[in-house]
C-alpha cells in the first residue's frame, strides 16, 4: 500500500513544502522590489501585491481543481501543476515590468492551487484514523521547516539582488521525477453524479472555510508587513528580516509536529480558541515591541498558534466530507485558506493609511482574542447540549 512507503510519504511532504514556499519565499525582498519600482505608481502597494496574488489564484483554481480530481484522477493534473510552478515561479527573475511579474505570479497561483487541493486529498486518500491525523500534523510540520529553509534561503539571496529569491522556484523539477516514480492513484469512489450531488458535508464545514479564511487574513500581517516593520525600527539586513519571519514557521512546525498528542488531550474547538489566544499573545507582542528580540518572540507565539490551527482544520474536514465529494470539499478550504491570504493587505492597506503598523497588530490582536473567546464558548456550548465533550 503507497502509504506503508517511506518513499510515497517523503514525496507527499516535499510537494506540501511547495505551497508555504510559493508565498513567503520573496518576502525578505519585498523592501528592496519596492525600491526598484519606486517610479511605478502605487509601487509599494503593488509589490506587496506580488506577494499575495498567487492566493487570489489559488482560491479561484482549487475548486475547480477538487472537481476535475474527484472525476478523472489526482497525479497527472498534479505533474502538469509541478512543471507550470517551476516556470512561472522563476519568472520572475527575469521579467522587467512589475505587471508581468504580477500575470507570472497568478499562473504560479493556479498551479499551488492545483497542487495543494491534490495533495491533501491524497492524504485523505493513503491514510485513515489515527494515521492519517499523525501525518497531517507532519506534513504541516514539514511545510513550515521547508519555510524556514526557504524564507532563509530567500533572504540570503535577497542581500543579493531582489530576483534572485525568484530562483528558489526551480525546486519544483527535482519533485516532478519523484512524483512521477513514487505517487500511485487512488482508487477513486464512483457513484452515479445523480447520487453523488446529493452528497454534502454537515453544515459546520462552512464555518470551518470562513474560520480558515478569517485566520489567514490575519496571520498574513506577518509575511507582508513585518519586513516593513523590521525596518522601521532599524533593521536593515534582509537576511534578519527573513530569520524573524522564518522563526514563526519554526514554531508553526514545532507545534504542527505535536498535533496528533495535543488533539489526544482537546478537541477540536479547543485547539481552536489556544490557537488564537497564541496569535492574540504574539500580535499584542508585536505592537508593543521596538527591539528585534521581542519581535522573535511574537514570532514564536504566531507560529505556534497558527501551527496547531492548520492540521486542526485540515483533519476536520477531512472527517466530515464523504470520501465522494472529498476532493471539491478539500479545494473549498484550500479557496477560502488563499481567499483570505489574497485579500489580507487589501483589508490593511486602507486600514494603514490611517494606524501605525503598531495600532494595527493591536486591533489585529483584539480580534484574534474575541475568536478564541468565540472557539471556547462554543466548545462549552457543545458541552453543555450535548453532556460530553465533543469532538
């Protein structure tokens, strides 16, 4: 069985490492792309814009992507997702105009979202039970140490020049041959498309999609303006600003890594609300810190709460799709999970015009703890209708 081998699961995790890395990788970057286009109009606001298209990209291809998937099969659309990364990712350090950069940016999108929606379904796919919630934890886990190494990587090369992150791309040719040699297809539950449209998720799937899309609205504050911040309180090496932003996915791992013991002990509105809290503790962090270090230390707050949310959504609705509609279901959240990645710095953007980067990470603050209020009153709520702890 592909998922008793140890070649299969190191393929699956290398393919997930592409999703975190397709966002984050330039971030180290951005300060000096916005130097370079300065006589662009709206440059600044166009260069942070390079960052999250892919997820406007994402969102819109992932649905479509679970469709196709749950009619005609996972791996021959994820090898055609894998050569169009490498290409429109490398793009970049090529191109000359900030627009073309952008159109590069969203062709890199649709292939994250076709990649990612297959991947996760087929962790769904090879793996069940206890298993299955084991290896979610290490493939979000694994994403965030292949953030760490690229974000690392990203501001290394960004001392040198702004394009040369955009190389970082090319990774995806040396997982294709793997994807190819060690990934199998699974056998595919067919019913009549009859029967199968009358298959749906319980309804809490759809507060799971806008929990998801809320989380990552917020959490994007850190990719996209904490190289800003950094610098506005004195930091000038880019290799430091991409250390502080890799340091929330070293946490993010750490915490992912735990998630099979931690939802041992609490169920899943449970994590939810300490998720939460963690980012609320890092972002008031943030808004109160003027030295590098206590930045750190928000950092690692943020990514040990936004760790432990990511196997938590994934694993839920992984439970509650039926297995015949599991690709679609699958490439909603992974919509809304980029949905909220794309429009985060169009929510702050106008919101900055008028707050600090400081106020901002602390009304950001004030809402990521009214959401975990939010998580532990519905984990009471369930308590209480129900006369045991749920889920």
């Amino acid at each position: 069985m592909p998922q008793n081998n140890w070649k299969t699961k190191c393929t699956l995790l290398l393919v997930s490492s592409l999703t975190i890395m397709s966002v984050i990788t330039i971030s180290p970057a951005l300060p000096l792309m916005s130097s370079h286009f300065t006589s662009v109009e709206n440059s600044e606001f166009l260069v942070k814009l390079v960052l999250t298209i892919p997820a406007l990209f994402i969102a819109i291809f992932s649905p479509i992507t679970g469709w196709l998937i749950d009619r005609y099969g996972r791996l021959k659309l994820l090898w055609l997702a894998l050569a169009l990364y490498a290409i429109s990712g490398v793009a970049g350090y090529f191109l000359n105009s900030i627009y073309h950069i952008l159109i590069s940016r969203a062709v890199l999108g649709i292939s994250v979202g076709m990649s990612m929606t297959i991947v996760i379904t087929l962790i769904a796919d090879y793996f069940e039970g206890l298993e299955r919630q084991k290896f979610a934890g290490i493939q979000v886990a694994f994403m965030s140490i292949g953030g760490i190494i690229f974000i690392g990587l990203g501001g290394i090369l960004a001392d040198v020049g702004w394009r040369y992150p955009f190389l970082i791309y090319l990774f995806s040719l040396l997982i294709l041959p793997l994807s190819i040699m060690f990934l199998h297809e699974p056998a595919i539950v067919k019913k009549q498309d009859q029967v199968k449209t009358l298959l749906k998720s319980p309804g809490i799937i759809w507060l799971l999609f806008l929990n998801t899309m809320m989380m990552w609205v917020l959490f994007f504050l850190i990719p996209v303006q904490i190289p800003f911040y950094l610098k506005s309180i004195g930091v000038e090496k880019n290799a430091l600003i991409g250390a502080a932003i890799a340091m929330s996915t070293l946490f993010s791992a750490v915490s992912s890594f735990s998630y099979s013991k931690l939802k041992g002990k609490f169920s899943f509105m449970t994590i939810f609300s300490i998720g939460f809290f963690l980012m609320a503790l890092g972002f008031f962090l943030i808004s109160k810190s003027h030295t590098y270090g206590w930045v750190i230390v928000a950092m690692m707050l943020s990514g040990l709460g936004i760790g432990m949310m990511i196997p938590n959504t994934n694993i839920w609705v992984m439970k509650i799709a039926p297995p015949e509609i599991r690709g679609k279901e699958i490439g909603k959240l992974t919509t809304f999970w980029f949905f909220g990645q794309f429009i985060s710095p169009i929510i702050i953007f106008p919101i900055l015009s008028n707050l600090t980067l400081s106020t901002t990470f602390l009304v950001a603050a004030v809402l990521l703890f009214l959401f975990s209020i939010s998580w532990l009153i519905f984990h009471f709520g369930k308590i209480s209708m129900n006369g045991s702890s749920p889920l």
